[in-house]
C-alpha cells in the first residue's frame, strides 16, 4: 500500500468507530493485514479515558499469538497523529511478515 492509500484506510477506520459495535466496552477497526498480522484502529471507552492518555490505539495485533505486538497512542488524529500513523503502519508492512 502507498501511504496516501494508508492514510485513506487510517482517516476510514477513524470513521467507522461511530458505528462498530463495542466489545468488552472498547470498538476496534481493522485497517490492513500483512499474513497473520493485523494493523488496526482501537478507541477506548469514554469510561476509561484519562486526560494524560490517548483516545485512540493503532495496535499491530499477531493473530497467529491473539497479542497485541506493538501500539501507537493518537488523540486528535490531526495532521502530525496522521502521519505518524501511515508510518507506523508503513512500517509493520514492510517488517511486518518476520513478526509473526
């Protein structure tokens, strides 16, 4: 994926929350899989937010080990949240297959 088609996927993920049912009180939106792995979108309960924490998790999730193996916390998911987030996930595509 290129990172413009990342950022699509990340900015549609961010959307679909409002309408994905929760689960254990949480809402997840898968945005990609590499294999086994998944690159996905978690928001946290407006029960369990703190002021100094994120809203939002990218977590990259083995599906082989059902753990999650590396996360990124985004707030506003603004312009810099964004770009950080095409990375994150850019990254786990290109050294994603070794992970799990």
């Amino acid at each position: 994926m290129s990172p413009d088609e990342i950022e699509a996927r990340i900015v549609r993920a961010y959307v679909q929350l409002a309408c994905t049912p929760e689960t254990d009180g949480s809402r997840t939106v898968t945005i990609a899989r590499f294999g086994a792995l998944e690159a996905r979108l978690t928001e946290v309960p407006e029960t369990q937010r703190l002021p100094s924490l994120p809203w939002f998790w990218l977590e990259l999730y083995s599906n082989a080990h059902r753990v999650v193996i590396d996360s990124c916390g985004c707030t506003e998911l603004d312009e810099l949240e964004l770009g950080r987030a095409v990375e994150f996930i850019a990254d786990a595509q290109h050294g994603g297959q070794s992970l799990h």
